[in-house]
C-alpha cells in the first residue's frame, strides 16, 4: 500500500498512525497539496490527501473512509468498537477532532499562508472561536492518566492502548501546535497530557508535525 500526503496534514497523519498501529506494511509519499497539485490529481479526483493505493490498484480517498477500511480488513485490530455505545461515543470524539482539525487547516489557509494585506479579521476570529470551542470540548474527551475515577485508567480511551479517538484528538492537538500554536495557550492540560504520552510511542513520534 502506498499513503499519499505528508505529516503536516493531521488526517493524512491519521492514516499513517493507524496503518502502523495495525502493523501492516506500507509505502509513503509525502506531497503537499501546495507543493505537488498535479501528482495529488493524479491520484485523487478533488485533488486532496490522504489517499491509500492498495495493492490490487484501488485509491481510497477521505480519512474516515480509509480508517473505516482498515478497520474491517483488520478486525482483530480495529481501533474503533465494532457495535454499541462504544462506538458512537468513538466516533464522535473522531468526529469532533476531525471537526478541530479542518478548522486549524482553515486558519492556515486563512492566515498563515494568504497576505497580510488581505487578511480578513472577521473570518479569522470566527475560524479561531470554532477552533477554541472544539478544543475545550476534547479537552473534556481527553483522558488523565492516572485517575482512575476519570474511566480512563491507563490514560487512553482505548483503554490500554491508544484506539482511533486518541488518534484523532492527538493529531488535531498536534496540528494546532505545529502551525498556530497561540491556539493552545488557554491551557489544555489533559489533551496536552495524551499527546505527550502519545507522541512517546514510535507510531506517533515517527508522524509527529514539525
């Protein structure tokens, strides 16, 4: 399998962290959708990453749907429950992450990469409210480690290990740190605490933004 999209992007990083969690082999391709448009279109229709070329040719495109994949070629090691209210409250601590993170790449977009001189405030406080109002939502996700009363003895949500929910709230932490990282001055410290663990695994360091 080849995984198109490089690290900075927090649902590319998604895949990757995932694919290696599952210990399954896989090639890298990091291109930037700013850098290398055409070679992105010519594996994707709309031209964004990640995408996931399997062996037999198919290209998966979309984090959900690739992970969604990867867990249903892989069930012995899903990392999202399988049925029940484990997996809608799975899902939705992914989907609010996913959430944070596509707002963190609009601010990017918004002020990071455009003029200065065509900045538009209004929009930039409005991406930035959304994002602090995401981020104090996963901070109320986020496990403590060590506290057990918390329901998170291990300090994962997963439980003993990290599943598809602490993947997803560490690569939307992680992006916001990497690009913006006034974002995370509010103070955050249980999402900042799994990212920390996180990040200490080979799975999460080796993608880890810079």
């Amino acid at each position: 399998m080849i995984l198109y999209g490089r690290n900075l992007s927090p649902f590319t990083r998604r895949v990757a962290i995932w694919l290696t969690l599952q210990g399954r082999a896989f090639e890298r391709r990091e291109l930037s959708v700013v850098d290398h448009f055409d070679q992105i279109a010519a594996v994707s229709p709309v031209a964004r990453v990640p995408v996931l070329a399997l062996d037999d040719g198919t290209r998966l495109i979309e984090a959900w749907a690739i992970c969604d994949w990867l867990d249903m070629t892989a069930p012995q090691a899903a990392l999202i429950p399988a049925s029940g209210p484990a997996r809608t409250a799975a899902l939705q601590a992914v989907a609010l992450a996913s959430a944070v993170a596509d707002k963190v790449v609009a601010l990017v977009y918004e002020k990071n990469r455009r003029d200065p001189a065509l900045h538009y405030p209004a929009v930039i406080e409005k991406i930035e409210r959304q994002i602090a109002g995401g981020l104090a939502a996963l901070e109320a996700l986020a496990p403590d480690h060590g506290w057990p009363d918390h329901g998170w003895p291990d300090g994962w949500i997963g439980g003993d290990a990290p599943n598809g929910a602490d993947v997803a709230l560490v690569c939307a932490h992680d992006i916001a740190a990497a690009t913006n990282a006034y974002l995370l001055k509010p103070g955050y410290p249980r999402l900042a605490g799994l990212a920390a663990r996180a990040n200490a695994l080979p799975a999460f360091a080796a993608t880890k933004p810079r």
